[in-house]
C-alpha cells in the first residue's frame, strides 16, 4: 500500500513519491531525515551537502568568507552546510551542480547560453534548492548564542508548513514530478558591474516574499518562487528605466522591487500535486492560478522601505548630503533610491563606495 496515514505516497520500491506537508515538518523541519528522500540517518550514509555549493565558493574566491545569518550574525560559506543522504547528495551534484557550474563557470554568456538550449526550468529548481537549504540550515542556528537568554533557533519565526510547495519543487528530479503550467515562478538573471572594492560574492532571501538573489562576480540571478512569473511582469516599468549596468547596491535594490512586487500581490497562486493513480504514476506539481489580470494592493512605501532598507541598510553612509542616519530614515520610507535619481533616471557610474544615492518620491 503505497499511501501513508499522513498522506505521503511510496512507489513499489519505496521511493517517497510525494512528501506530506505533516511528514516534510516532522521528519526533515524538525526531525534529521534527508531532505530530498526523507530517509532516516539510521542505517543510511550521511554527508555534508553545502548550502552554497563548493564549486561556487570556488569561483568567488569566498571558502573563508562570511555570510551575514538572519539574526545578523556571520558564518564562514567553508562551514556552512547541512546532512544529506549520499546517494542524494551525489544526485544533486549531477543533476543540478554539474551543469550549473559549468554554465557559471563561462560567466555570463555561459548563463545566458545555457538557458537557449534547456530554458530556465533547471536553474529555477537549483535557485529553490539553495532557498530551502538556506532555511533548514536556520533550524541548527542559536537566535543568540548566549543562551541564558534563552535556546531560540533562527528558524522558530517560520512557519514550515509555508515550505512545503518549494520541498516539493527541490525533489522533483528526484521523485520524476513534471513542473505543471504556472509553477514556474520569476526568474531574472542580468550581467552587473563588479568593481574592485565588490565583494565576488553575495546572497539575500527575503523569506516572506519567497525571494532569493544571489551574485557571483557580475551575474545576478533573481528568483520568486511562487508567484508564477506575475512579480517579474510587475516591475517591468523598473526594468525599463535601469539603461546601464547596476551596481552591487543597485542590484540589490533591484531584488527588494521584486520582493515588494510578490508582497502585494493580492491572490498568489496555490500549489498541489495530482497523479493519475495511487501507486503514483505521473507525478505534477500544479498551479491554481488566478484567473484574469494580476491585482495588487495600493503601494505601501512603509512596506517597501522596510525591505529596501532590509537589503541595503550595509550601504548607506553619511554624504555631503545626509548623515547615514537620515539615510536609513529616508529609505524606510522608502524615499531613498540607489537606482535613480530625483528625477527617475538611472544613476550610472555609481560604486559601492560611492554609490551617489538619491531621494526619490
Ligand atoms: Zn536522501
């Protein structure tokens, strides 16, 4: 019987077809089993699989770097990786590390030549998998680490049962699920300037958005997860105005327009999976999509501004103009812009350590 009390579905050879949302926050959000097979580390080889990939760490230069944690804390990329099961381990390495790195690794027309001949789908996935294991990475990692304050994980502010599409998504090479219509969500990836004084490297979710952005040297690569491509069509009167290459800051800010677009979203999409018998035979994840022309709330600047000064807060610094003070001010509200100028247009030439921000209404 291949049907759990829980609603998880085995093949014949007990392979977990499809993981319930009960079974994904027990076993793998607040158990230790694989987060691709959903096995037990008992009677299982374990390793470690790094969240951001080593051939990445590689490229950037960045093994001994440090990544900046949710609670604003840092942890070198060298060390900073989850178990997995082997044999999913060596899976992920081939489907998704292996011709990903080797797109990467021919920097940015590697990328873009790498989407002409097999679409987005791939990189969409991996985008995913590094957003999920960036989040179960947080179920290990102390609030604050003097714990006379209390034992809180970073991860006590998520609502696991919220990951559960995106789980679905990280095994589908796994489980053979096709991606149905509308489940692929925005996927952006642009060549951006990396002077000297950049970091080669750099990553930001914006969990509540189902965000990622991540930088390697000059290729940035924004991701939603779970908007069906309606959060990109939204910014495109952004995308419009940037007629140069961004900067490390602007790309940034470029991701918190995205995020800020998927927020107000009035109807996101839904998610499920369907297959034509019980034994589960051909496997979708599916999208309910709204039907007719996307709606949004009215712009809440407060809410952007909060995310904008989430993403560039690093940045802001006292200019002849204003205190870093007032800079971080004007930016949770949203009057602050790395991206244009007072008059809308695009702020070229800017550097990150002269990034000649503006106001913006
Ligand atoms: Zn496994």
């Amino acid at each position: 019987m291949p049907i759990t009390i829980d609603n998880s579905i085995y093949d014949k050879s007990g392979r977990l077809l499809f993981c319930s949302i009960e079974k994904f926050v027990s076993d793998i959000c607040e158990g230790n089993h694989c987060f691709i097979c959903g096995r037990h580390p008992e009677g299982v080889s374990f390793n470690k699989e790094h969240i951001i990939p080593n051939w990445m760490l590689r490229l950037a230069n960045i093994h001994s770097g440090d990544i900046r944690l949710p609670n604003g804390r840092l942890h070198q990329y060298g060390r900073y990786t989850i178990p997995c099961c082997s044999e999913c381990n060596t899976l992920l390495a081939e489907h998704f590390e292996k011709p990903i790195s080797k797109a990467l690794g021919q920097g940015f027309s590697g990328l873009r030549a790498f989407v002409e001949r097999e679409g987005t789908e791939r990189l969409f996935l991996w985008m995913a998998l590094l957003f999920v294991k960036l989040h179960l990475k947080d179920k290990t990692l102390l609030e604050n680490p003097d714990i006379r304050l209390g034992r809180s994980y970073i991860s006590d502010r998520y609502d696991w049962s919220t990951f559960h599409h995106m789980h679905c998504l990280i095994r589908a090479h796994y489980t053979g699920a096709k991606i149905g219509k509308y489940v692929h969500g925005s996927i952006l990836f642009l060549e951006v300037g990396n002077s000297s004084e950049d970091k080669s490297f750099d990553v930001s979710t914006i969990t509540n958005a189902y965000t990622l952005f991540i930088r390697v040297k000059n290729i940035a690569i924004y991701t939603v997860f779970d908007d069906s491509g309606i959060s990109l069509e939204a910014i495109e009167p952004v995308l419009s105005k940037i007629t140069g290459v961004m900067n490390s800051a602007q790309a940034r800010e470029l991701a918190a327009e995205l995020a800020a677009a998927n927020i107000h979203l009035k109807t996101s999409p839904s998610f499920g999976t369907r297959m034509s018998n019980t034994d589960g035979d051909n496997l979708e994840i599916i999208a309910f999509h709204p039907e007719g022309e996307a709606e949004f709330f009215p712009k809440n600047n407060k809410l952007i501004g909060h995310i904008k000064r989430y993403m560039l807060e690093n940045f802001c610094q006292t200019t002849m103009h204003h205190t870093r003070e007032e800079a971080l001010e004007l930016l949770s509200s949203n009057k602050y812009s790395f991206l244009f100028n007072n008059e809308g247009k695009f702020v070229t030439g800017g550097c990150k350590e002269n990034p000649q921000p503006a106001r913006s209404e």
